[in-house]
C-alpha cells in the first residue's frame, strides 16, 4: 500500500471528476496545518476522494469551501477514515454529503473534530449509505461535533443513514454533539435522518451526547426514522429526553411507506 503524509500542506485551486484537490486509494495522512481548499470535483469529492483506503485527518487540518456533485468535501468509499484532534470539515458543499459522503465502510470523529457551515439536502454535514453489502458506520465519539451546518431548499438532514444492500448505524458518546442545523423551511427536514430499505438504519446514544438546539421543518423532526418499504427496519438506542433536547419541532417521528420507490 502507498503511503503519504502531508504536513502543512496548502492543496487548493485544483479541479477534476473524482477528486478535485486529492485521489486516494492507499493510506493517506494529513496533519499540522494543512488545508485542503477551493477545489472541485464534477462527480465525487471535491476536496478528497478516498477509495477502500485509510485516511488520518488530524492536527489542525481543515478541508473547506470544496465542492462536488456528492460528497463537497470528502467522499469515502469503504476503507477507514478517522478525523480528530482539532480538524474541521468547513463551508463545503454538495446535494449528497456537503461535508463528507460515506459508501460503506467506517468513518470516526472524535477529539475536537468539528463537521460545521457545509450545505447540501440529504446530509448536509455527512451523507452515509450502505449499499453493496458494505456496511457504513459513523462513530462520534469524545467532543466531536456536527454542527451548524445549512440544509438546502429540500427535504433533507444534516447527517443522513440510508441503509440500501446493508446496515447504516450512527454511534454517539462522550459528548459528541449534533447541534444547530438550520433550514431554509422545508417541512421535511431532519437533523439526523434513518432511512431504510430493508436493511436496519440505526441511531445508538451513551454518555452526554446530544442532538440538540437544531431548527427545523415543521413537518418533520429533530430525529427521523423513515421506512421506506415493507419490512424496512430503523432503530434508535439511548435517545432520551437528557440527549435529545431543545429542538424545533420536536424530538423523534416515524415515517413509513407502503411501497418502495422503483
């Protein structure tokens, strides 16, 4: 496997299809005060583009103001990403995953990494889909962050689990928080959406985290579970009254379809 490391490394200006700034398919590390910036993808990660690799994003690294057709700032296909220390995920956008988009695999905030000011519909912080039989797990842990980010003129969330060929779990504890999603008024909208097409889409809370102090459509709510065909399965573990709170409207509804769309 290839290996890179960049260190106060400025990539920006850059643009392509798949991988505006950087095109991984090794172990990739970015820390110190790298900034990967103003890049461009036509389809898949505007600013990285991440494929059954390993990606570190740590130090004080900040991925910002990318954009793409999914994924504005990272698109992560299977593999392992973790993102900690103070790195930021900033002011990127896409309609699928302004922030980061997940197909599969493992993706883990945690320390001070903060997810904030991306837009997009469906995920406009983080767009995961398990789809392939890969399964795609987000873990925030410690005081890991999503938040504020902008949700588009559409039904949407800020973080999206779409469980397709496999399972779709978010993971939360310590204090991480999903806090201060804002919407331009759409009444379906959600700060974390669990949909399912049969495979089970998950959301599990421990310790002090929080979805909390999110403003949003009236039609929908802070937490969703949406089954979108017969036997679909969606499931949410810990959130309680203490953990989901302050939101506007209110805190947890389901949807459920009677068929599945063709």
């Amino acid at each position: 496997m290839c290996t890179l490391t960049l260190v106060d490394v400025v990539v920006r200006d850059n643009a392509g299809n798949n991988g505006g700034g950087i095109a991984n398919t090794g172990s990739l590390t970015l820390k110190g005060n790298t900034r990967v910036r103003d890049n461009s993808a036509a389809s898949y990660g505007g600013g990285v583009h991440s494929i059954f690799g390993v990606l570190t994003v740590g130090g004080s690294t900040v991925i910002e103001d990318n954009d793409a057709d999914q994924g504005g700032g990272l698109y992560l296909v299977g593999g392992t990403t973790v993102i900690g220390g103070t790195a930021r995920i900033y002011g990127n956008a896409a309609p699928f995953g302004g922030g980061l988009n997940l197909v599969g695999g493992t993706l883990t905030l945690k320390d001070s990494a903060l997810v904030d000011a991306n837009f997009g519909a469906f995920g406009s912080a983080i767009y995961a889909l398990a789809t392939l039989s890969q399964a795609a797990r987000v873990v925030m842990l410690d005081r890991a962050t999503v938040g504020p980010n902008t949700l588009g003129d559409g039904p949407g969330s800020a973080v999206a689990l779409v469980a397709f060929l496999a399972a779709a779990t978010l993971q939360m504890s310590g204090f991480a928080s999903v806090r201060g999603q804002a919407t331009q008024s759409h009444p379906r909208s959600a700060a974390v959406l669990l949909l399912s097409y049969g495979p089970t889409a998950s959301l599990t809370m421990k310790g002090t985290s929080t979805v909390t102090k999110n403003r949003l459509g009236t039609g929908w709510a802070a937490v969703v579970r949406w089954n979108s065909c017969p036997g679909a399965t969606t499931k949410v573990v810990g959130a309680t009254a203490s953990r989901v709170n302050r939101n506007t409207p209110a805190t947890l509804r389901t949807d459920t379809t009677t068929a599945c769309p063709t």
